[in-house]
C-alpha cells in the first residue's frame, strides 16, 4: 500500500519534469479555459515540421498552456499578440523527424 503510493508520488514527478510545457502567461483562481485544441501534424523525416496557430476570441487572453504529448525537443513562440490581447499567433517547431503533437489550451 505505502510503496504502490510512493511509487505513484515518484510517476507523477517523472511525468512533470518530463512533460515539455510551454506555459505563458500567469493562471489564477479567476482564469478560465476559453480554448482548447489538439494539433496533430506528422513528421517529416529528417525535418522539423513548422506550423503556425491563431486564435481570435473576445476575452484578453491571460494565459496559453502547449502541452507537447511527445515530450520531445519541441518548441513553441508567440509570434504575434498573446498575453494581454485578444488573439495570439503561436509558432510551433518539432523536434527534427517528429511530428508535432500538440495540446493548446487559452485561458482568459
Ligand atoms: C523560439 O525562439 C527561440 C529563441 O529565439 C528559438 O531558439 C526557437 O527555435 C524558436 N522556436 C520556434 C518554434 O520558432
């Protein structure tokens, strides 16, 4: 029992300091989910696939959450607006022969 807890306290850990996150912005009590979306494009060997993502909603956009389900060398911008806007323009760069694989949650 104590060592099923303890070997589930070190998994989430793992998976924390594993997960490439690229979180902007700042979440509080009063932000809410606006958004979310899941970007799938496939790899390229031997390539990075570039893509970019727009959003345009009503409410400033207080905070952006790209959760990289492959945890690899990834990488995300804001390219244009984001945090104190209403829209953001997110550029997202996989790791060389990956695809990117992407959750985008927008919080406002
Ligand atoms: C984001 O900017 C950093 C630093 O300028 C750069 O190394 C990285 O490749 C950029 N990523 C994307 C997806 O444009």
């Amino acid at each position: 029992m104590k060592l099923t807890l303890l070997l589930s306290v070190f998994v989430l850990t793992m998976t924390t300091v594993l997960s490439s996150t690229y979180f902007f912005g700042e979440q509080t009590k009063d932000t809410r989910i606006v958004f979310r979306d899941k970007l799938k494009y496939e790899a390229i060997p031997l390539k990075k696939r570039v893509k970019t993502f727009t959003y345009n909603g009503t409410p400033i956009i207080k905070a952006i959450s790209c959760y990289d389900f492959q945890n690899s060398e990834a990488s995300v911008n804001i390219t244009s607006g984001g945090i104190g806007f209403n829209y953001v323009e997110l550029r997202l760069k996989s790791q060389r022969s990956y695809r990117l694989d992407y959750a985008i949650e927008i919080y406002a």
